[in-house]
C-alpha cells in the first residue's frame, strides 16, 4: 500500500509504502508529527537532497529508530544550505544515520526490496526507487513537466540520460516528487515530448 502525503514545503510529497506491518518512507518534507505511521519504519529514503524532501530526514531517523538511505552526492547538497536551497535552515553535520548509495542497487529491508538506480539532471544527488511496480523519480520528472536543470548540479545532458532510462524502465506507477501519480503510458508520451526538446 502507498499513502502519499503534501507537504508545506513547495507541496513536496512523502510516500509511506507499506507491506504487511513494515514500511519504508520516501522523502521527508512532511513534519514528523504530521505523518500517520503504523507498523515498523525500516528506513527513510531520498529522491533527492534538495531541502524540501529533506528538510525532516534526521528527525525521522531519530523518531524511527532507522536509517536515511540517499545518494552519495546528498552530503554535499546537506552540509551546504546554497546547494539545498533551504535558505540557511537545512545544514547537516553529522552523518551517522546515513547510508550512501553508489550507481545502483538492490537493498532488502525485512519484506520490502529497494531497488535503486542514480538519475541525473534535476541535482547531482537523484536517485530513483523501484519497489514492486511502482518508481519514485523524486524532481526529475513532475507530471507532465521535466524536473528544472538549473539549480546546482542540475545538467541539460544526464536529464536527457534519465528520461531515456525511465523510457525504458518497467513499472506500473510513476510517483514524482509533486504532485499525482501517473501511469507508465502517459508518462512514455510526456518524455518523449521533453526527450524532442532536449534533442533540438
Ligand atoms: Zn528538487
């Protein structure tokens, strides 16, 4: 089961995705308290280290009792407040509670398998998850709008690289970092249009 939660942070989402009596959380704009969790959190993960999917990561940990799972690009868009757009407020320090992940993956947490694979475009540090049929792609694609490729680390080429790795990819649900969910036919359409853009 996967319960999607707005946050007031740019309406950033947060996924909880549960199986049996354990979960794992996707993204962490969403305050702690203001998450309606049952059953075991086996680990937070993210899509990305801009601040607002990362803004609560160590308070989940903390309340959780469990990891933060990201890329190993997210350090350096946490130690520093300019590269994770926060304004000052999101610098972290301290990295104990983190695993960082390289290239690509399989994690299994109890019942839940992680699959992992490092996109590219939106920020140095994105990372997609595949659990069963369902991908997280976090702010490389939003909806019907490719993720912005301006920001620090952002590149015109590697989105390129993404989209045509998410063209290929198996997967029911496409669940982005704002916003609805989509299917995998209607989001093939939306990335070629951005993939003829990007080839002008
Ligand atoms: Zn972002």
């Amino acid at each position: 089961m996967i319960k999607r939660i707005e946050s007031d942070l740019i309406k950033s989402n947060v996924f909880i995705v549960s199986q049996d009596d354990n979960c794992v959380i996707i993204d962490a704009g969403v305050e702690p308290g203001k998450l309606e969790i049952e059953g075991n959190v086996l680990g937070i993960f993210l899509t990305h280290a801009h601040y607002d999917h990362a803004f609560f990561a160590l308070e989940y940990a903390k309340k959780f009792n469990c990891k933060i799972f990201a890329s190993k690009f997210a350090e350096e868009y946490l130690r520093n407040p300019d590269y994770n757009y926060s304004k000052g407020k999101l610098k972290i320090d301290d990295f104990n509670s983190f695993v960082f992940l390289d290239s690509q993956g399989e994690l299994k947490l109890k019942n839940i398998t992680i699959d992992y694979k490092t996109l590219g475009g939106h920020s140095k540090s994105d990372m997609m998850y595949k659990i069963e049929d369902d991908i997280f792609v976090g702010d490389v694609l939003i909806g019907r709008d490719m993720g912005r490729t301006d920001l620090y680390g952002g590149d015109k080429l590697k989105m390129k690289e993404s989209l045509e790795y998410l063209l290929n990819e198996n997967y029911s649900i496409m669940h982005c970092g704002h916003g609805e969910d989509f299917n995998k036919f209607t989001q093939n359409k939306v990335i070629n249009l951005w993939l003829k853009y990007l080839n002008r």
